[in-house]
C-alpha cells in the first residue's frame, strides 16, 4: 500500500507533554463495533466483560541516551537492543565523525568502542570494564524521551516516573510501552473486582520503533528486530480465556505484535523468545487478539499502519480526525484509544 495514504495533520498543540494526572483520568475513545464513544481510561471495567483479559508489557525502560566525546567531537548515543552481554546497537548523532574501532567517553567513568557499522547508519557499542552494563547507564544516561518531546523540553526527573509504567520489571526497553502508562493499582483492582483478567509478557521496545517510514510503498519498508518473551503458562492461559469465549486485549503495540508473532503457527498462542519484526498493515489477519488498548500515534508510522489493519483504514482516519477536533492529546504522554473490531 502506498504510504502517503497513512498521512494525516497533526497540529503540534495536540502533543502531550506530560501525562494525565492521575494517570487513569486520561481521556478514551472507545471504538467497539461500529459504535464510536468516548470515555476515560478509569472506565475500563465498564467497557470491559467479565472473563476478558488485558495483557500487558513488563518491559522496563532503561537510561539508554548517552552523550559524550570521541576526541574533540560530540557524540551522541541512544541504545536500541542488545547483542551481547556488553555490546548495544545503537543510533548515533554525529555519526560522520566516528569510525569504526574509536573509543567514546561518556564520563561518570563510562567509555565504548565503537565496531560493526551497519547499513542503516547505527553502530555497535562495546562497554569497557566489568560493571553490569545497566550499572554504567544509571550514571551516565538519561530516559530516552520520543523526539517529539524532546525537541519541545529538556529530560527531567519527573520523567524518570512518568515514563516507566507499574507493570515494568525487566530492564531492556529503550522506549516505553506506552498504552500501559495509563494504569495504577486502584484501576487494576476494579478491574480484578469486575471479573477481568491480565497477563504480562515481555517485549524490549527499541529506538526503531521512532523512526519514520522513508519507502513510499509499505512492501518496501523493513522493521527492526525487537526481543521478547511469551511463556509456555501465560500462553496456555491466554489460549483457555479465548476457548472460555473470553477476549484478549492487547495493551499497547507492543503487546500486540509479540502475541501475533507468537500465534504465526496457526494454533493459538504458542511460547515465544526470540527477535519478532513483525509488520502489520491492512489486510493482515489478527490470529491472537480480539481488542487493543493503545495511544495515539504519528502519521505514516508502522503503529498507524497497525491500527488501520485491526479497524479499518477509513475508520482510524475518521476516528483520528474527531480525536484531534476534540482535542485529544496524542503520543507517548497523551490519550487513550480501546479499538474492539467487530466478531
């Protein structure tokens, strides 16, 4: 499919810049059917039946901008996914002043070589000395804000909060799942009080997930490869809620795309661990989910893609066009969407 016809207008005050607080007083549009409402996300367990179950990405978000200097040259650092017990891919800003085999200092006593250039620009950084790694990035990095934000304010503390959801628990992600930033434990409980489950898994969200489709035809855009996990019980489990006629709802991208990764065998979900990149436009049959439960996103982007693939091209971009009237706030720190097609 031609990409421009994922293009809409966005007009930059429709960008958050903080999240709702508290976080569940978002706003909601709820697309269930053919029916188009809106509602807040402390809603959820009206919106929700009993026996559905909402499943979650524990991904944690790591310090993974780094800035330092490779001789009298700044360097700038953001990780995406590890290759190794000490080496991270990373995209780097002023990449035409390092080469392959230079050292970078970052300060705070951390320091990388840089090796293995790849063809999208990014290089491999191997971390000096013995320290864990996540030990290194707790000095000397910073929350890795989406470039929307980050070109409009500086990282802050509150950040180091706000961008990390109640459900992360194992460090890797360089970007938050961000659907997920919406829940806090009164919410969970209501939810748990109105009969509805929820499942965790885990898929380490990299910096590629930013990045802009450059081909004009979908058929001609490659992801990038993402980590994550299913296990053998949270799969068997969210395989009985759908034989209890049960829904499954993603919460987020994320999730979304680990569990039809995991179900590409046919028979329901299966284990999972390994890379997934996964690429889901109009026309691809959903073979794990029945709902999600996400953000707003950016025009021409794989995640619009996505949305447009579950309800409709036609519809998202109608559902997108009364969000903004409305004055929805899109993206990482902005509202919420419930998308449940039609069975």
């Amino acid at each position: 499919m031609r990409v421009e016809l994922f293009d809409f207008a966005l007009p930059p005050e429709n960008i958050a810049l903080r999240p709702a607080s508290p976080r569940d007083s978002a706003r909601m549009l709820v697309l269930d059917g053919d029916a188009t409402g809106d509602a807040q996300v402390r809603d959820l367990p009206d919106l929700l039946r009993a026996g559905d179950c909402l499943v979650f990405n524990d991904t944690k978000v790591i310090p993974a901008q780094l800035e330092g200097r490779r001789g009298d040259a700044s360097i700038g650092a953001t990780l995406h996914k590890r290759e190794g017990p000490r080496r991270w891919r990373a995209f780097i800003r002023n990449a035409k002043r390092l080469r392959e085999g230079d050292a970078i200092d970052f300060g705070q006593g951390v320091t990388a070589t840089a090796s293995d250039r790849a063809e999208d620009g990014s290089f491999a950084l191997d971390f000096a000395g013995d320290e864990p790694v996540e030990l290194l990035l707790e000095r000397a990095g910073r929350m890795p804000l989406p470039p929307y934000i980050a070109a409009k304010r500086p990282t802050d503390a509150r950040d180091a909060d706000d961008y990390q959801t109640m459900f992360a628990a194992e460090a890797g992600a360089v970007a938050a799942p961000t659907a997920a930033l919406h829940f806090t434990p009164e919410l969970m409980a209501r939810l748990a009080a109105a009969g509805i489950l929820h499942e965790t898994l885990t898929l380490h969200v990299g910096a590629g997930t930013f990045l802009p489709v450059k081909a004009e035809d979908t058929d001609a855009h490659r992801m990038h490869a993402e980590w994550g996990r299913i296990d053998a019980a949270t799969a068997d489990r969210l395989n009985a809620v759908r034989a209890r006629g049960g829904r499954v709802i993603a919460v987020g991208t994320t999730s979304l795309r680990l569990l039809e990764s995991a179900a590409q065998g046919g028979d329901g979900i299966a284990p999972f661990e390994g890379d997934t990149s996964i690429f889901i436009t109009p026309g691809y049959r959903f073979r794990a989910i029945d709902g999600l439960m996400t953000n707003f996103h950016l025009p021409k982007s794989t995640l619009f893609m996505l949305v447009s693939a579950l309800m409709g091209l036609e519809r998202m971009q109608a559902a997108y066009a009364r969000a903004i009237a409305s004055g929805y706030r899109f993206y990482s720190y902005g509202d919420s969407s419930l998308l449940l097609p039609s069975r």
